[in-house]
C-alpha cells in the first residue's frame, strides 16, 4: 500500500515544523505569567556563609526570591542507578551550605518580566568562602587532593567491574604480541538547538502541569512527583510539545523544573524559566568525558587472545540521574565488540570532579566503547603489519558463531558481519586508495583512511510500552504513544506501521505524545527504543482495534467478519462495516489501550552494526582537514521509512565528526568554564561534513520485536568518531592523537613527521 512500512515518506510533521507552527515550551504564554531566572555560583567549590536577597526585593517588578530555605522541604534531584553505596551525592534544587561547580543555583528570582528577574538575581549579595577545587580526572585522584564529597573514601566513588580479570591478565602475559594505548575521550556538551525550558502551572485541587521539551514525560512525572515534590503522581501533569533536540540531555529532571511549579504554587501564577545559551553550556548535562588505559593481546598471526580496558569517568560534581551507569551498564558490557575475543575484561572508576555533571549523550557509552575497540585494533595492525581490514575480517564473529556470549553478559544474536565488511569495501572503492592518496600527495596533501566496525546495544533496559487508540465518528484514528520524538520522526513512522497494518491511509491517522493525561506510562525516547518497543505497541494496538472491530461488526451484520483495507465483511455477502460505520453506531467502543510486552517479560534488545569507512585528507601546511569520502554499511532490521534512516545516520555522523575534529568542553584549574558559548566552543559545520555520504544497509531482521527493527539512532555517531580519527592517524603515518584532532595539533604533529621544527 501506499506509504506503508518499507517506504521513504516524507515527515507529516514537517509541514508544521517548516511553516513556524510549531509549538515549543518558550513559544507559551498564559495570562499573568511571571518569568524566573537562576542565580548560579561563579565559584566552582565554595561555602556558602550567607545571601542577602533584600536589595533584589527592592528592584522594580520582581515578585519573589528563593533560595534553598524556601524549598528544602523537596527532594533533591534523583540519582536513579547510584553504583557508590551508601555514599550519596544529593543534587539539591537549590544549594544550601556549598556549591560544587560554576553554574550550581543558589537562587531562583521570579519578576513580571525577564529583565526584572536577572536585574533581581544581580541584585543579591552571595557571601562565599572559596574551597580548594579539582576540576580534572587527575586532579581528583592526585594525592591529598580536597575531597567534594568529604564522606566518601575519595573523589573516585565507586569500581565498576565485567568479565574475567585473571582470565585476561593471563592471556596477556602469555601473548606474543600486546598492543597498547592511553585513550581519552573529550567532554562535550549536547549543544541543542532548541535550550531547555520549562513553565509550571498550580490549579487548587487539580495540582502541578509542568511544560518542557523533554524525551518522555511519563518518566518524568514519576520523578517529580515521588523524588522531588513529594506528591502522588496524579497531582504532576507533564506536557511536551515539538522538541529542537535532545541527545539524551533532555531526558533529565533539572532544578528548574521543580522551581517553576513551587514558584506557580506559592504564587498563584503560571511561572516561565526560559535558559540562556550560557545556562545551557554550564548546566546541561555534559557527554563522554573519560580517560582508559586499553591492552589488546593477540597471537602472531592477529588473533584477538584477549582484552583488557581501564577506564576513569568523570561523573562531574554530582552523581547525574544516569551518569554512574553510561560507562558501565550501558556502554561497559558492549566493550570488544562483534570480535571473537577469548577473555574481556573491562574496569570503570567513576570520579567526581568541580564540574558540570555527566550523563548520557548521543550514543551513551556505546561510542565510547566502540571508539576504545576500534583505535586499538587498527594500531595492532599497525604493529604487527596487518591489512586493517585484514585484522578484522579475521577477528568478527561468523553467522555460524552466533549466538554468541561476549563475556560481559550480552548474546548477540543475529547478523553477518564479514559480509557488511566486505560490503562497506566496495561501496567505499578499497582497492582504489593508493591511486587517490598518490593524487593528494601530488597537490601536497596527505590521505588518510580510517575504518570501524561498530555494533551497539539498543533498546535494553526496558521490557514494555503501550499505545493507546480513539476512533472518532469520521473515522480518523488518534493513538498515544509513550516515546517522544525530538526530531526523529516519530508522527510519520509510527503512522506508516499503523496504516500498514490496518490497512487504511495514512491521512487517517494522527499521533499524538507527550501529555501524561493522554499516556501516563512509557519508557521516552532514548537508546534507539522507540520503534522496537513503541512499534511493537502499535502493532498490539491494531490487533486489538481489529478484535474489537470484528466483534462489534459480527453482531451488528449478524455473520462472521472478515477485515481487509479497512472494512469488515460480512462472509457470504457484500455487507460491509467501515471504521467510521462503526465507530458512529458505538461511541468509544473502539477505543482502548495496549501494552506490547517482549518475549518472557525480559529486556530484549538489539544490536545495529555496521562498517564505517572514512578517507580525510590532511593539509600538513595549515593542520586543517577535509573528509573527502565517507561510506559505510549498517544492519539495521527492517527499516520502516528508509529515508528518515539516512537522515538519522546523517545527523549522527555529524555529531561523531565534530566530537573528533572540533568540540571539546574545557575546564581551567580552578574550574571556570572556558568554552561557555558558541565563541568558544566549536560544533559541526556543513562544510565540515563529506561532499556526499554513500549509505547502504545490508540487514538481518531482528528476533527480538515484532518489526523485526534495530536502533539507528546512534549509529552514526558511534562509526563516525573512531573511523575519523583512525583515518587522521592513518594520514599521519600511525602517529596516535586524541580527540578533538584539532588544526593546530594535527598541523604540529605532521610538521613533526615531515622532519621540521613547530613554532
């Protein structure tokens, strides 16, 4: 049919986004609305001895000033998987006796207009005693180093370990030969375009609605009301409308969420926070931020024996709501691969520092892994002589291997990763490289080519997602979902696996997310879940509308019923029923909710593979880069709309490219945020990216949903940052570099290598 699953539509929520009718939480205004704004700590650790908010009463139009004294009777904001025991590190709504990095709330002013309320936040007077400040991973852990968390045996705060240590350290001993490296991954922030946002509503009797671009608001609704407001659920209603990005960072409760519904209360009118870029750099949970320590054993033909990785994570000051599990849990367990590996062994340290808290960002934890595999395989090669391809083609699990247990208790369970191997070659015209490296290093310049083989974990963690259906009198079809699309697309996809299903067009179907009066249960977007667990709603939900359907249309046609393309049919005769007819003769008899459950209630996720293939070719003169071909082959199941696909890899490969080459959150000494706007901190550019991206899937349907899909959501991200970065050392000659591979340390390193002197 036209528009089902399998198709490239275009987005039916396009039209509204590209019009300007799109509907963001600033974009709101309710009447008498007053405007809050955060006083934040210029200090990255300090006491606070006193705040004096008298002369910020006095400016004209400020209603009200909080500080944490005001509101300590709330919970603080959850950590929600804390790995350090029974040592907590609370992030308050607002700080009450010390503040623990620059951009931590001492206070939240509320005036009739935004101006009022950040001349009222100039206004008041902080009396702080500054305290010594680790801002770094070896700041943290060097001797004597001042404690964040007095109790606490130190800044590390907890060991987080998988596999088998004596297996590994055995096996690496033993080997002929060890490959080695000291890796280390850049902080970054999410950068969204669209910054957070939030508008807090109080009705007596009816209780709290909170607005805010958020990644799903069931989840979210929970967290306020039990952690933090300390209220029943049903007393928080969370609403999100159109999102302009979120990378995970908007999956969070942050402080401002729950001042603005206080505000509203204690006042008696709605209350708008509205951040500032800056507000967003300081505040918003940052990305990766991680140094490891990673030794890969092989034998002497290239082997993999075994792995062993070290990694230093830096929380930031506070334990975020996911922070502690994004290089353990989520990224940890995917360490090593698709590769036959004997023994794994992979150790995570999770440390705090006087910084901005670190939680999940595109890919959360899964890049990181793959980037610390995919570095280390291709410098082995190096070492021992080997083709890259060659090292890898030897080491990935064959179809016939699978399922297979990688040690860190994941089982892959379907694919064919040598034949999206060889396929990426092609598409990539392998055996035409030296001719095109000749031509660069004929026009000065040196080419590099950088490849990765990546797989990640998608969907895991959850088990379940429902979707609920209403069948208006004309026939039209809302369901409510409880993902959240924060540009991925959700309206159309989600149509096209209901229309498909049913049997009837798309036009007839609407979409609805993101109020928890209509879906008050739901996992959010996040992981690459949605369509496996969302999509496996959907289909439920038709099922269970044809049941009722037919019953309904049995006994009205007085005959057994047959449904096809949006009809009912009565057997033997011409008599049919259509959504309309049915729903006009038994009002909201149509109407009800499903709940998809993977099989055996168990979390059931998949894993999207595939082989990035990058060329980047280096200017040794100026240190600047350009990629000037990008391939790559990905195993993403069933693509529903592979259009949207594309675009999903698009976005992601930029993304993982400007985390290699451009961005980079820098902290100084006494932990000033050095790169706090967008004239400081460098993001992807169109002409950064490839002239063109050459993409192909060559897929394996998924066993674990009913669409038989895989997460695409972060793979772009995940092959772009090791295949760059391998194909910059490839144009180095093997010299290794760490991220963000920028200009001025690119152009030292080939002036290094070409024999000269750098300035």
């Amino acid at each position: 049919m036209k528009f089902g699953t399998g198709q490239s539509t275009l987005r039916v929520e396009d039209a509204r986004l590209l019009t300007g009718q799109g509907r963001y939480t600033d974009d709101l205004a309710r009447p008498g609305m007053l405007y809050g704004v955060t006083l934040r700590s210029p200090h990255a650790h300090a006491e606070i001895r006193s705040i004096d908010i008298s002369a910020a009463l006095e400016v004209p139009g400020v209603v009200a000033v909080y500080t944490h004294r005001d509101i300590a009777g709330y919970g603080p904001v959850p950590c929600l998987v804390p790995l350090s025991g029974d040592v907590k590190t609370p992030r308050l709504l607002l700080a009450d006796d010390r503040v623990r990095f620059v951009g931590d709330g001492v206070a939240f002013v509320v005036a009739e207009t935004r101006e009022a309320a950040r001349a009222g936040a100039e206004a008041i007077f902080v009396d702080y005693a500054e305290l010594p400040v680790v801002a770094s991973i070896a700041a943290a852990l060097a001797p004597g180093a001042p404690a964040i968390w007095p109790e606490a045996r130190s800044n590390s705060l907890f060991d987080w370990q998988v596999g088998d240590g004596a297996a590994v350290d055995a096996a690496i001993a033993a080997a002929p030969h060890v490959t080695r490296l000291k890796i280390i991954q850049n902080r970054i922030a999410p950068t969204s375009m669209e910054v957070r946002a939030a508008l807090g509503e109080y009705a007596t009797g009816e209780g709290f609605t909170l607005t805010t671009g958020s990644q799903g608001v069931a989840a979210m609704q929970g967290m306020l009301a039990k952690a933090v407001l300390n209220v029943a659920p049903d007393q928080v209603r969370v609403v999100t409308h159109d999102v302009g990005g979120g990378f995970g960072m908007k999956t969070f409760l942050y402080p401002e969420y729950a001042l603005v519904l206080h505000a509203a209360r204690h006042l008696g009118r709605p209350v708008k926070w509205t951040g500032e870029r800056s507000d967003a750099f300081q505040t918003d949970t940052h990305g990766r931020a991680m140094e490891s320590e990673a030794a890969l054993a092989l034998d002497a033909e290239g082997r993999i024996l075994a792995l062993k990785v070290e990694t230093w994570s830096d929380l930031g000051a506070y334990q975020a709501q996911y922070g502690p599990a994004i290089q353990t849990v989520a990224g940890g367990r995917i360490m090593g691969g698709v590769y036959r590996i004997p023994a794994i062994h992979n150790l995570v340290h999770g440390v705090v520092t006087n910084t901005a808290p670190v939680d999940a960002y595109r890919g959360a934890g899964r890049p990181e892994s793959a980037y610390i595999m995919e570095r280390l395989i291709e410098a082995a090669a190096r070492e021992l002589g080997l083709a890259v391809d060659e090292i890898r083609a030897k080491n990935l699990l064959l179809p016939a291997e699978l399922p297979h247990d990688n040690g860190l208790g994941l089982t892959f369970d379907i694919g064919n990763f040598p034949a999206v191997l060889e396929r990426a070659k092609q598409v990539a015209d392998w055996a035409g490289f030296p001719a095109r490296k000749a031509a660069a290093a004929a026009r000065g310049k040196l080419l590099g080519r950088g490849m990765a083989y990546y797989v990640e974990i998608a969907g895991g963690g959850g088990n379940e997602e429902h979707a609920d259906v209403k069948v208006a009198a004309d026939g039209h079809i809302e369901m409510a979902v409880g993902t959240q699309s924060n540009g991925q697309g959700h309206e159309t996809v989600y149509a096209q696996v209901l229309a498909a299903r049913l049997g009837v067009p798309m036009e007839q179907i609407s979409i609805v997310q993101g109020d928890t009066t209509r879906m008050d249960v739901g996992g959010g977007t996040g992981g690459s879940r949605s369509m496996a667990f969302g999509g496996g709603a959907v289909l439920q939900s038709a099922d269970d509308m044809i049941a009722r359907g037919s019953a309904l249309a049995a006994a009205d046609l007085g005959s057994e019923v047959d449904y096809a393309d949006g009809l009912f049919r009565a057997r033997g005769s011409n008599a049919t029923l259509s959504w309309a007819e049915l729903a006009s003769r038994h009002p909201g008899a149509l109407d009800g909710r499903s709940r998809y459950l993977t099989k055996e209630g168990k979390p059931a996720p998949t894993f999207p593979n595939g082989c990035h293939i990058a060329e980047v070719e280096l200017d040794p003169d100026t240190g600047v880069i350009a990629v000037t071909r990008y391939c790559l082959v990905d195993d993403f199941g069933v693509l529903v709309n592979p259009m949207l696909v594309e675009g999903q890899i698009h976005g992601g490969i930029a993304q993982g490219l400007g985390q290699a080459v451009i961005e980079n959150i820098v902290y100084d000494n006494a932990g000033q945020l050095l790169t706090g706007s967008f004239m400081d901190y460098g993001v992807p550019r169109a002409d950064m990216m490839p002239p063109a991206v050459l993409f192909e899937t060559l897929n394996t349907p998924s066993p674990t949903n009913p669409l038989g899909v895989k997460g695409c959501g972060e793979a772009g991200t995940i092959g772009a940052m090791p295949s760059v970065m391998n194909a910059i050392i490839d144009a180095l000659g093997g010299q290794q570099v760490e991220m963000p591979a920028t200009p001025e340390k690119l152009w030292r390193l080939a002036q290094a290598a070409a024999g000269r002197k750098a300035a």
